[in-house]
C-alpha cells in the first residue's frame, strides 16, 4: 500500500517527485483516477505550466471536485509550484482564470523589473515555526523557476517568503494544507528534508 498519491494531470514532470518521496521512505505513486484518492494517507499536487491549462485539465480528468473532497477531509495535501498556485482562488496568468479556491487571493506576475522567469536558488525566510520545516535553518536556499507569485488575501496563510522583484510568498500552510512555490525534489538535501517531513505528517 502506498502512503502518498502524487495527482497526475499530464502537467510536468511528476516522476522527480515521485523519486524524491522515495528516496526518503515513502511510499508513493502517481494516480489520475479520481476515484483512487481516497486510498491514499496523503496528497501531492505537483505542476509546471501554465494556470489555465492546469485547472482546464483537472475538470476535464474530473480531478476537481474529489481533490477538494479530499482536502475537506482533513488529509495531509501538499502542492508544489504550480500545485501550489492552484490552490489559489484566482489567477493573472494569460487572462483571468479560477483556480481550486482552497486559499484566498491572486496569482500574480512577478515584476518587470527582474528577469523572468525566476529561475535558481533563492533564500526561504521563515514564518514561524513549521512541522514542515523542522531541521531547516532560517535562510536556506531552495531551487525556484516560476514567472508568477501567490499574493493571499489572508497573511495567515503564509508561512515563508522570498525576494525577487519584491517581497512574496513562496510556502503557505494551515489545518492539512501546504503549499511550496519552490521545487523541494530539486533542492538537493535540504528539499529532501522537507519532503521527509511532510512523510512525517502523513504518517502520523
């Protein structure tokens, strides 16, 4: 049996996640039958590309209405980047787009004054002290490529912020819900760490 269920949409490249969780002893793999989710202890939504084509895909698979059934429920749910943005309730990205809604707030393009996407190793700063980032020092680097930002509504979401352009934030969570705008699968031992932690939760 398999602890975690990475949600595959056909958007990105899923399998270094999938690597990733296993490298640190969990049991994961990728599912794109909704009605398999259940089976899970935890959730990833994982993703690259564009918003739009993310949520038009998630409908189209009828991903949508379980995904936030099973959030509902209380299980452990991460999003990872694009994952991330599409917790949010509204994106800029190419036009005006819904997102899952789980989050208050808008997907924002970072500013012109920087060169985008932003791509590379960026400092996370901390807000608080979270389970998901226990063993992570306040200022470690991650491993970013993103050209839009999550601006939340509510400031009590976020639990981590990074400087590009301005100030934004790059790690959400509360109750079961986390949200990473950086790649942990691709930030060597510290974003292992933290995929660790978040095995932690699922299986506790």
């Amino acid at each position: 049996m398999y602890d975690v269920g990475i949600i595959d949409y056909g958007m990105g490249n899923i399998r270094s996640v999938q690597k990733g969780l296993e490298k640190v002893g969990v049991r994961a793999e990728l599912c794109s039958d909704p009605a398999r989710l259940d089976s899970y202890r935890g959730l990833v939504l994982p993703g690259v590309g564009a918003f739009g084509d993310a949520m038009a895909t998630l409908r189209d698979r009828g991903l949508v209405e379980p995904v936030l059934g099973q959030i509902r429920s209380g299980k452990p749910f991460l999003g990872i980047c694009l994952g991330m943005q599409l917790l949010f309730e509204r994106s800029e990205e190419h036009g005006d787009f819904g997102g899952l809604g789980v989050i208050p707030g808008t997907v924002r393009r970072l500013p012109d004054t920087v060169k985008v996407p932003h791509m590379g190793w960026n400092v996370l700063r901390q807000v608080g002290r979270q389970t998901l980032f226990d063993g992570i020092d306040e200022g470690a680097r991650f491993y970013f490529v993103h050209s839009y930002y999550c601006d939340p509504a509510d400031d009590s979401w976020a639990i981590g912020s990074t400087s590009y352009g301005l100030e934004f934030t790059c790690a959400v969570g509360r109750d079961n819900v986390w949200g990473l705008q950086f790649h942990p699968e691709k930030s060597s031992l510290l974003g292992l760490k933290m995929l660790r932690n978040f095995g932690g939760m699922v299986a506790a």
